[in-house]
C-alpha cells in the first residue's frame, strides 16, 4: 500500500484540517455561494452561523474571492479572541492593510500612527501596541476604521464586501459595540456585509433580540454537513491524486463523519497517513475494517483533549443527556428520568441549553437531537 510518489505541495494539501481551505478545495456549498452571491448582489446583509469547524471561514474566503473577481474590494475582519477597543481597532486595521492604496485606508492609517498608536507596517502585518493611547483615541479611530467601507467605495467606485468573522465576540471588546457599528453601517450604500459566527446563541442574540441593535437586520444563513456521497466521490478523486488505493476505508470514513466538514477530513488525513507510512495499516492489508478501525483509533487520540475541555464545564444532566443521544436514545424519556431519579423537565432543559450553545447538540427537526462532532459520539458510546 506504500506509495514512493507520495508528494504534495503543503499548501495544496487535499486533506487539510484546521483553519480554511482554498476555494478549489472546497466541497460542495455552491448554494450557499450563491446565495451569498446574491444576496451581495442586493447589498442585503447575511448573518451566518454554524458550529466551529464548520467550514464558515473556507465559505466566506471562497465568496470574497468570488466578488473579487467581478471588481469588488473584499475585506475580511477577524473578530476572534479580541477582548477590547484596541483589539478591536487593530483587527479592523489589519484587514484593511491589504487595501492601503485606497487613500481613506492610508488616512485612517495615519491617524492610528498620530494617536501615538504604534502602526508599524512590516510586510502587509501591523503591530498596533495599545498601551500609549487613550481609549477615548481609539473611540476615534474606531469611528473612522467603521465609516471606512463606505469611503473607499465612494473614492475608488468598486463596491465593498465586509465579512465580520466570529461576530459574537465584538461584544467581548465592550458593551454597545454593536449599537455604535449599526450607527454607521446602517448608512453604508454600496456596501455588503456578511455576519459570521460560531456561537449560534450570541448571533441569535445580537439579531433577534427585539431591543438588540441589528435586530432583524441580516437574512440568516446556516452551514449544512456536507452531503455524503458527493464528499466520498471528491475524496476518492484526492486519494487518487495522491496515489493512494483506501479501498472501502475512504468511504467508510466519510460516511462515520456524518458531514462534518473538518472531522470528515480529519479522518481521510489519517487515513492517508496510514497508507502513507511503511506498515502503518499494520497487517490490515485489504481490510477495510480493520484499517478504518485504527484511523478511528487515532482520531480519538487526536481530539482527546479537545473533547475532555468541552466536557468539563457541562452539568451532569448534560453529560447524561449527550451519553443518551450518542446511543441514539432520547434524552428527555419518562424511562432515562426514573432511571436517574430526576424530572423529565430537567433532562429537557439540559438538552436546550446545549441546542443554544450550539457547539455539542444540535436539534434536527422531528424533534431529533444529534451531537455535532462525530467523534465524540464515537467516543461516547465506547
Ligand atoms: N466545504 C469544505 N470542504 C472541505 N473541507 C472543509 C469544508 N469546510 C470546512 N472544511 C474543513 O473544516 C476545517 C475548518 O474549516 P473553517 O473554514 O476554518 O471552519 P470555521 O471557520 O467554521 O471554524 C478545514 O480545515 C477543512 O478541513
Ligand atoms: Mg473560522
């Protein structure tokens, strides 16, 4: 099974598992992108959530690449991890440094740089150390990076795509963030913006809410797992590619992640990894079984921490209820609640609780719940 052809350019990688892909690798979604497409097309705003991992990230980099292509400036805002203003002006500084030709972006620039914030352009990187300034400074600026979109667009004429990334965590950085945003984006004109987040439940939040400051103000859209027999053909095309025969594993595989995009190529990373190594399928020569059976081995290792630092905040009755739905029982059963010496009621309300966070157990309709992650339903049930 060992291949000595068994090279690839890293950044072409088929079976790439963390942070976004290239569009040219990216299945399926061509609903999505056109809907996204579309909906830029309108200037409608889209607000878009799905658990981490996901593929959110490799979607919106596809869409920008898309509207590129037709003569809009894309800019992409990295909201994740930042905890105030300064974190705040800094992302939005460093999304728009690719763009600095654009006269406004250097104006903003330099006020950064005035501020005795310390702008220093290494490459297209800027290192903004928020010590020496005021947060009344970075008010300011903040004011001027947020009209930015809408100035750009009317000095070079190109409409302008803002994608906010990880969108929850812009009320991390402060309380009314969202207000003062809309404030100036509501007056935007040839301006689309894309809302992404990975906490269903705070993007809900940030646009249901009647009194929330964006409500009802983006079309919502959500991130399906992948279908299942177009993924196991695009994969099997890429074990091709890089010359490796999986047998019936690589399908296998697939259909054990369920659709989860990053779990599914987490596994077929494995896989190839496996059939890569000398002996790696360790005497599983033609069984399939067997070799599916250690690459699960490895992807349990894989994300053992992973899984042991999402469980460990949850209450019992969740630990139970994800125990229940990963055995395909129902979690909210007269027979679970007499088994546990609890209510039915307090089971149910375990299983919504974990449904808002958005990140372990998802409600399909029916009412049928299903963890997210595949293998820690895997895991559960070992
Ligand atoms: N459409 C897709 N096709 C193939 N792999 C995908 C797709 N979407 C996501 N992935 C996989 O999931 C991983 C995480 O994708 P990413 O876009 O960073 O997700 P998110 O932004 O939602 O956290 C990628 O490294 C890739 O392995
Ligand atoms: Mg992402």
């Amino acid at each position: 099974m060992y291949s000595s052809n068994y090279t690839f350019s890293v950044a072409d990688y088929p079976f790439k598992h963390a942070g976004p892909v290239p569009s040219a690798r990216m299945i399926d979604r061509e609903d999505e992108l056109r809907l996204l497409g579309r909906a830029a097309g309108e200037r409608t705003p889209i607000r878009l959530a799905a658990p981490r991992r996901y593929g959110k990230t490799t979607l919106l980099a596809a869409h920008a690449e898309a509207v590129g292509r037709s003569g809009w400036r894309a800019v992409r805002v990295d909201l994740g991890g930042i905890s105030d203003l300064a974190g705040l002006t800094r992302a939005l500084l460093v999304a728009w440094a690719g763009h600095r030709e654009a006269g406004p972006v250097r104006r903003a620039e330099r006020l950064a740089g005035r501020l005795g914030a310390d702008v220093s352009l290494t490459g297209p990187r800027i290192t903004l150390a928020p010590a020496r300034a005021e947060p009344s400074d970075h008010g300011r600026l903040l004011e001027e990076l947020l009209a930015l979109p809408d100035e750009v667009a009317k000095s070079t004429g190109d409409p302008v795509l803002v994608v906010l990334d990880e969108f929850q965590d812009l009320l991390v950085a402060g309380p009314g963030l969202d207000a003062r945003l809309r404030a100036v984006i509501q007056h935007h004109q040839d301006v689309a913006y894309v809302f992404a987040g990975s906490e269903p439940s705070m993007l809900a939040r940030m646009f249901e809410r009647h009194e929330a400051p964006f409500f009802g103000q983006a079309e919502p859209l959500t991130l399906s797992p992948l279908p299942i027999e177009s993924t196991i053909d695009e994969v099997e095309r890429r074990f091709a590619e890089l010359e490796l025969s999986p047998g019936d594993a690589a399908a296998a595989l697939v259909e054990l992640g369920e659709g989860h995009p990053q779990r599914t190529m987490l596994l077929c990373h494995l896989l190839a990894r496996r059939l890569t190594e000398p002996d790696g399928g360790a005497g599983t020569e033609g069984d399939a079984d067997a070799l599916v059976d250690l690459v699960l081995q490895d992807a349990l290792e894989q994300t053992a921490e992973i899984h042991a630092a999402a469980l460990a905040p949850l209450t019992r009755n969740q630990r139970i209820v994800l125990g229940e739905v990963a055995h395909g029982r129902a979690p909210t059963s007269a027979d679970l609640a007499a088994r546990q010496g609890a209510t039915r009621g307090s089971f149910h309300q375990a299983a919504e609780a974990l449904v808002t966070a958005g990140q372990l157990l998802a409600r399909d309709p029916g009412p049928r719940w299903r963890l997210i992650d595949p293998l820690l339903r895997l895991r559960l049930r070992r």
